[in-house]
C-alpha cells in the first residue's frame, strides 16, 4: 500500500502533473482523439495548468521573501496567499 501513496505523491507533485500535462498535449496534438474526447482532454489540461501556474506563483513568492529580507541573512517565512501585500 505504500507503494500506491508513493505513486500518488509523484503524481500529485509539481513534476508528475507536468508529465501529465505533457502527455495531454501529445494525446492532443496526435489528432487520434474524437472530439468529445479531445475537448474532455482540452479541459483536463487547462486545469493542471492553471494548478501549476499557482505552484509557481506562490514559489515566486517565497523567492521574493526570501530576497527581500532584511537584516542580511536570509530566512524562510511560509508564504500566506491570504496574507496582504505590503
């Protein structure tokens, strides 16, 4: 059973949706697919995009943190996407 969370880990991980995503846009691009099936998977992957554009906007974030902190050494405070910007 670890093996299964295991697979579900790298799946849910910003690489294994990349690698999903990547696979969509050759299903995609092969044009093998049937319409309903090339709009179901349209929508798939415009939904782990936008999931992965979020990943790395709040890793931006936390890079900006990380540079702008002052006092010299450099901290890591958890980014908060509720938190407002100053």
């Amino acid at each position: 059973m670890a093996k299964t969370t295991k697979n579900k880990d790298a799946a849910d991980s910003f690489e294994g949706q990349l690698a999903h995503l990547e696979e969509l846009v050759a299903a995609l691009e092969s044009g093998d697919l049937r319409l309903e099936e090339a709009v179901k998977t349209f929508e798939e992957g415009m939904a782990i995009s936008k999931k992965l554009g979020e990943i790395l906007e709040q890793a931006e974030r936390k890079i900006e943190i990380l540079l702008a902190k002052e006092g010299g050494g450099a901290v890591l405070k958890p980014f908060d996407p509720d938190e407002s910007e100053e």
